[in-house]
C-alpha cells in the first residue's frame, strides 16, 4: 500500500490562528476522482494543520444519478489516501456510518429541516414556489443564449397570487422554491455592468 498522499504536499497557513473545520461535500453519482481527492488533500491539510477537524459529508440530493457502492468507494478511497474524516460520514467494520454532533451528515436526511426553513422563507415572502417545467427553463435559456443575454430566470412564478400557488402547491404539482433576492447596485462611472444573483431551494 502506497504512503498517504499528504506525506508528499506541504502547505504553508499563516492567517489562522484558531482550529479550522474543514469539509469536503462528494456527490455518490461515481466514484471519487483524483480531483476530488485533491480537494480532499487540501481540507484534510488546513484541518490538521490548525489542529482542527475534517468533516466528510454525503451530498447525495441528486437522486436520478445515485450510483450503487460509490459511498463505499469514497470512503474505502479517502482511507487508502490515508485521509480518514474526524467527523461526519464514516466506515466502522465495512459499514457506512454517521459520528459527530452536527449530523445528519448525508444531504437527503437533511431535507425536513430545509423544508422547515423554506416554509419559513415562504412565509416571510423571503422566497416563492416556481412551478416552471425543465423544458420551459430550457427554452427560456436557450432564447436568451441566442440573444446574447446573460442565463437567468425571468421571474414568471413571483406573479402568481399566494392564494393560487398554495391551491397547486395542494394539488402536488411539482415546484421549487426560489429566493425573491433584490440587488441595489450604484454605478459610479461610466462603465457598463450588469448585476445578476438567482437561487432555488429544492
């Protein structure tokens, strides 16, 4: 077995004085590659060198994309890599397991407390249901592309009245919530900008 990768990187930090928790989030729609691993490498450096933790999270909200072991395969390659998380997912006895106060530490077991939160932005009128299909997105990119127009939503679902998306949010059609983010930008010079921020909550 080949020595941990972090014996052969040196990475010099200077600007942190206090433990730093580091993360690194894959996604199990494959197995990890050697850029991931390098990002891996990094959290996993910053960490130990600021006598911190390496929390290892599952993001694993891409549900079509699952691939069956690549959890297994991330964890069982970032233990041969000799980069074994303090925190978050983990492997004891070939069995995926979670350890750590903050969990869960896989995304999908996350969604009640998101959508505790949604709700709460809804609530607020913070954010709004978009009930926008893939397909009209697609158009509505591909138009603006051909218009040489920067990609971005054009807010068609922040018209509807609250009391029509609440009957077809009811009714289970299928939506997003998106953040209704207002930018205020002072342009001081004659130099032509263009200002742009889109969110969604799935």
């Amino acid at each position: 077995m080949p020595a941990p990768l972090y014996r052969y990187t040196v990475i010099h930090i200077y600007r942190y004085t206090t433990p730093v928790r580091t993360r690194f989030p894959p996604s199990p729609t494959g197995f990890l590659h050697v850029g991931g691993l390098r990002t891996a490498l990094f959290c996993y450096l910053v960490a130990k060198q600021t006598k911190g933790s390496f929390l290892l999270r599952i993001e694993d909200t891409d549900r079509e994309r699952l691939v069956e072991g690549a959890i297994e395969n991330i964890l069982r390659t970032l233990h041969w890599a000799g980069l074994d998380p303090d925190e978050g997912v983990m492997m004891k006895n070939g069995v995926v397991t979670q350890e750590g106060t903050h969990g869960p530490y896989i995304q999908s077991e996350r969604l009640p407390l998101y959508q505790k939160y949604a709700a709460q932005l809804l609530e607020a009128g913070k954010a709004y249901p978009c009930f926008c299909s893939p397909d009209r997105l697609d158009q509505m990119r591909k138009e603006q592309q051909e218009a040489k127009q920067a990609p971005m939503y054009d807010r068609k679902c922040l018209k509807i009245a609250k009391e029509e998306s609440t009957r077809r949010i009811a009714a289970g059609e299928k939506h997003v919530i998106r953040l209704e983010i207002r930018c205020f930008l002072k342009v001081t010079d004659s130099l032509p900008i263009t200002w742009h921020m889109s969110s969604t909550i799935t």
